[in-house]
C-alpha cells in the first residue's frame, strides 16, 4: 500500500507516473478496494496540493529570467482561470491539463480549503472508475 500512496503522490506532480495502472496492479493482488481507493486518492490529492503550494510561492519569482511564464503567458492563464475559475480543478485528473490546473490554483490563491476539497472529489471520482473498470474487466485476467 505504501507504494501505491508514493506513486499516487509522485504521479500528481508535475513529474511523470502512472498510478492507474499501479492501482489496478494492486487490485488484481486482493488488496481492499476501499483500502485502495483511499491510498490512491489521498496520496494523489497530496501531491496536487503541493503544486498548489508551488503555486502559491512561485509567483514571487515572476520578475527573474528562468520564470517559465512570460508576463503575457501569465496574464492570458489568469484571463482563462478567472473565466472557469476554480471549478477548473474538477479537471485536475486529467492527463497533461490536471497539474498546471493545480498549479494556477496556487497562483491564483484559490483558498486552500476549496482547492483541496474540488481536487478530492476530481481525484476520488477517477480512482473509483478506476477500480469499478479493474473489476468489471480485469477480473478474469487477475485470477
């Protein structure tokens, strides 16, 4: 299980990992489902929550050369964020959008209670499809 919360939190990051497929792994073993569902999902929400740390701290930073944001870049995400606001972070499950999502949360300095709560909900609703598709699928495979 420990290994399914680091890869869970690793792969909310904006560093690379694939924790569905760990998850799926760890089902087909007979781990608990809701064990599983609450590893992943907290582990996950965790490592969004420190983008959205990142965030928060990273703006400080906006004037220096290795910014990687231009001031334009910055002002056209704020444009985008203010427009679908927080309720963006329901997509911060999403592969390739979900991390920046998470990040512009931070940036933008969506109260952290909100941002923990829309990422929990993205995060637990897409490891619960996870698990339902791993036992209406797997299952014959894991035997």
């Amino acid at each position: 299980m420990l290994s399914l919360f680091v890869v869970a939190f690793v792969s909310a990051t904006l560093l690379p990992g694939g924790s569905e497929v760990w998850l799926a792994r760890q089902w087909c073993l007979g781990q608990p489902v809701l064990a599983l569902w609450l590893v992943a999902t907290s582990g996950n929400t965790l490592g969004s929550v420190v983008n959205v740390w990142m965030g928060r701290y990273a703006r400080r930073f906006q004037d220096r050369r290795w910014f990687p944001a231009s001031p334009q870049g910055l002002a056209r995400a704020e444009g985008w964020y203010h427009r679908f606001g927080e309720w963006s972070l329901l997509l911060s499950w999403a592969p390739v959008i979900g991390d920046p999502l998470t990040v512009l949360a931070g940036i933008f300095r969506l109260p952290w209670w909100r941002a923990i709560l829309l990422i929990t909900v993205a995060k637990g609703t897409r490891y619960a499809v996870v698990l339902y598709l791993a036992q209406a699928w797997l299952a014959p495979l894991c035997q």
